[in-house]
C-alpha cells in the first residue's frame, strides 16, 4: 500500500485488524477529523509488523486476536525495532490478564470496541501526546483483581491440560509429576480463583484471559 501524502499536522495511524467492516468503520471515524488520517491497514499480525515498519506511523491500532500473531506478539516485534512505537490495543477482550500482558508489553493503550467513537479519538489523541490510556470497563477489570493471587506457571500448565479434557492420571504422565501433585495444583487453582469446581475454574480463566481455548 503506497503511503499517503498528508500534511505533518495530521496523527498519522495504521489499524490492523482481521474483520473488513471493523477496518472500514475505524476509517470513516478516523478520517473524518481534521487532525488523523489513517494511512495503511493490515489484516494480520506479521502484515501489521511489515506496514508499521513501512509506514513509521503517529499511532497504531492492534487488535489481540489475529489470524497469525497474536497482537501482543505483534506488539513486541514492532516495540523491539521501533522502542518508541505508540500502540493501542483495540479488541473485544476484556480479561485482565489479557489486559495486563498487552500494557506490560508496552502498549500505549487498551480500548474495547464497543467504546464510543469519541472516546476512541480521545484515546488516538492522548496517546499521540505521550500519554497512556485505557476504557473505563478496562480499569474497572484490572480494579476488580489487583493484589489478588496470580496462577503459577505450572498450575496454568495444568489447568490447559484440564480444558485438554484430560484427568488428573492423564496431566501427571503429560507433565511429569505426580497424581498426588496435580490434585494439589487444581486445589490451589480453585482457591485462587475462587471457583467451585474444575468446569468453573476453566470458565473463569477463559473469560480473564489466563488461558485459551
């Protein structure tokens, strides 16, 4: 895609996003100010990496869930060339971890999709000055868990294995420990989650974004 020729005044933005409508509407929005101009849009997350490299845009938008990367894999590849890339995660996810893993790995923001279009442009804007942000329901989810215990390596290890559908004789052989071992991961698993059960303690780790499925 051939860049656009435009006036240094605009924030210049590149959306990379898997759904065309998606891409279409952010257009409309984004184009429709005085200040922006969207100048290259990806549908992947390696097609993203290469127009963020092609494009050196003002601020980019990344959705989390792409058809190759993850976003937040594209993320760190863009952040590892360019340090002082200004992204936003821009997704239907809403899970903390989710949420956190994109902000440790450097982005700028995290807004939810069904954010209205000025808070959108709001975002693009303060993000644009240095600023970092994130939607309303996104600080409510990371208020909601903070200082609460997170999982283990191993017992997340563990609980994929019993969204595998596996029993507790079949995650001891795959992860080499004992029966005994795992009995006590999924104990703790369930303390820390607060579930009452395997089925919900998968259901909540799903919907935080600890595992997916």
């Amino acid at each position: 895609m051939e860049e656009i020729s435009q006036p240094s005044a605009h924030i210049r933005i590149l959306s990379v996003d898997d759904h065309p409508l998606l891409r279409e509407g952010i257009a409309v929005i984004i184009n429709s100010q005085p200040d922006m101009l969207l100048t290259a849009v990806a549908s992947s997350g390696r097609e993203g990496i290469q127009s963020f490299r092609e494009h050196r845009p003002d601020v980019a938008l990344m959705d989390l869930r792409l058809p190759d990367l993850s976003g937040i894999d594209a993320l760190i590849a863009i952040r590892s060339e360019f340090p002082e890339a200004r992204i936003i995660m821009l997704t239907t996810f809403t899970g903390d971890m989710d949420i956190q893993r994109a902000l440790q790995a450097g982005a700028y923001g995290y807004v939810l999709k069904s954010t209205p279009p000025g808070e959108l442009l709001e975002a693009i804007r303060k993000v644009h000055s240095g600023k970092k942000t994130v939607s309303r329901e996104v600080a409510a989810q990371l208020a909601e868990h903070m200082g609460g215990e997170a999982l283990s390596e191993r017992e997340i290890g563990v609980l994929r294995q019993v969204g595998g559908g596996n029993r507790n004789k079949d995650i001891a052989d795959r992860l080499s420990i004992s029966e005994e071992t795992v009995k006590a991961h999924i104990k703790h698993i369930m303390e820390k989650l607060g579930a009452s059960d395997r089925t919900h303690a998968m259901a909540i780790a799903v919907r935080r974004g600890i595992i997916e499925i």
